[in-house]
C-alpha cells in the first residue's frame, strides 16, 4: 500500500510539472488533460472534493472549446464520484448528460459504461427491472463492440441482480432478456444461481442443515447445469462485486485532446 501511495504521490508531481508548462504556454486542450489525469489519482484514492475539484477544471475548458467528446468522460467520472459517495441522484445526473453525449456521437462502447453505472444505481436502489434493463443495454453496446472483459463485468452483475430481485421482478427481467436474445448459456447461469439462493435460504428458514446439496423446491428446476455442459455456480453470489465499483475503472485520457475513455 506505501508503495502505490508513493507511486500516486510521484505520478503527481510530474502531472504538476507538466501543468506548470501548460499553463505558462496558455495550452488549455493539454492543461484540460492533466487535470483529468490528476482527477483520476484523487478519485483513486478516494478524495472525493480533490477528485471533483481537478475533474471540473477539466470540464470547464472541455464545455468552452466544445470538445464533447472529452466532456462526456469526465461528466462520466464526476458520476463516479457521486456514486461513490452514494449521492445517487446527483450520480443518475452526470451520467445521463455522459450518454446523451455518446449517444449522439455513435460512441456506442463508451455509452454501453453509462448504461451499466445506472443499472447498477438502480439495482442498489432496488429498482430491479429498470436496472435489468440497463444492463441489457450495457452488454449489447459492449458485445458490438468487442469488449469481452467489460462485457464479462456486466455478464456478472447481471447474475447479482437476479439473486437480489424478487419473484416476479426476476421473471419480467429474464422475459426481457430472452426477448433480446441473448444467449441461452447467460440467462440459464443467471436463473440457475438466483435458485441457488433461494434454495439455501428455503433449508435455512427450514431449519435443514444446508449440506450444499442441490435441493428442488416447487415452481423450480433443480439447480445444476443445462444438458451436456458443467458449469461452476458459485460466481453468481451476491456478496461477490467486481474490484472496481466504478465500471468502468477510471481510464487516463489522451495528449492533446484525442481522449479515450
């Protein structure tokens, strides 16, 4: 741990040299950048005000020169900081103007990140089928656009959701999700797990010894695998989150204003 902090700590001190020359040379499009990237070492340690404060700076030049591109990452990341701070509204806020941004600009795999920040606002707010919803909309911008990790991310979020919905909240996401098409191997894991949950929580109001064996409970398929495939259930618990609770982690813009998120 000293030693990432020491690492920040230097990251910051050249970010600061390299801000001095911008600022000296009036070179705005660079000085907006850098204090992006110095948002991004406060954000990753949690300085909440530090983060928001570095992140403006950037917008300000971003929202002047009319770079919208490079305004929708940080409305994005200003979400992330509310969100951290679990001022849902104000997060649901900034990454809104994010997608509305990606949207009219055909930035579809960068939208897809706002779709899944308010999926997850949602699910903690137990709005379970808006939220199932978002997170369908991440992972088909994230599949077109060829993101296997991110879309793994959200593949696993959504498996969360479905552990922590109601009955009949459930099956309205899993019909929407299959009336999407999505792959049969997705929703199957999803449901699978979700009755894995509910099955433990069943022997436990019971007063069953929970052995870890599968047990089929009426309305229910016994929990285990689709013909011919094995897979492993355990992932779709609702205590297991991704590291970051920001998806996705917050990302170092580009020199002289081609910007990536």
């Amino acid at each position: 741990m000293h030693s990432l902090v020491r690492q920040w700590e230097e990251a910051e001190t050249w970010y600061h040299k390299s801000l001095e020359v911008e600022e000296r040379l009036s070179n705005e499009t660079d000085a907006a950048d850098t204090y992006h990237q110095l948002g991004i070492i406060a954000h990753e340690q949690c300085q909440w005000a530090k983060a928001e404060a570095w992140y403006r700076k950037s917008l300000e030049i971003e929202e002047r020169l009319g770079n919208e591109a490079g305004a929708a990452i940080t409305y994005h990341q200003l979400g992330g900081i509310a969100a951290g701070q679990r001022q849902w509204a104000a997060a649901e806020t900034w990454y809104n103007k994010s997608l509305e941004i990606r949207k009219r600009l055909r930035i579809g795999g960068m939208a897809a990140s706002d779709y899944h920040q308010l999926g997850s606002i949602a699910q903690k707010q137990q709005r379970y089928r808006e939220a199932g919803d978002l997170y369908l909309r991440a992972l088909v911008g994230l599949l077109n656009a060829n993101d296997p990790h991110n879309a793994g991310i959200c593949r696993r979020n959504m498996r969360i959701l479905l552990t922590e919905a109601d009955a009949a909240s459930r099956e309205a996401i899993l019909e929407r999700w299959r009336g999407a098409g999505l792959d049969q191997a997705d929703w199957w894991e999803a449901l699978t797990a979700s009755q894995q949950d509910d099955g433990k929580a069943a022997l436990r109001s019971a007063g069953q010894q929970d052995q870890g064996k599968h047990s089929a409970r009426p309305g229910f398929m016994a929990v285990g695998s689709p013909p011919g495939q094995t897979r492993n259930f355990a992932a779709g618990r609702a205590d297991e989150r991704p590291v970051s609770d920001t998806f996705p982690p917050p990302r170092p813009k580009g020199s002289g204003g081609n910007k990536k998120d």
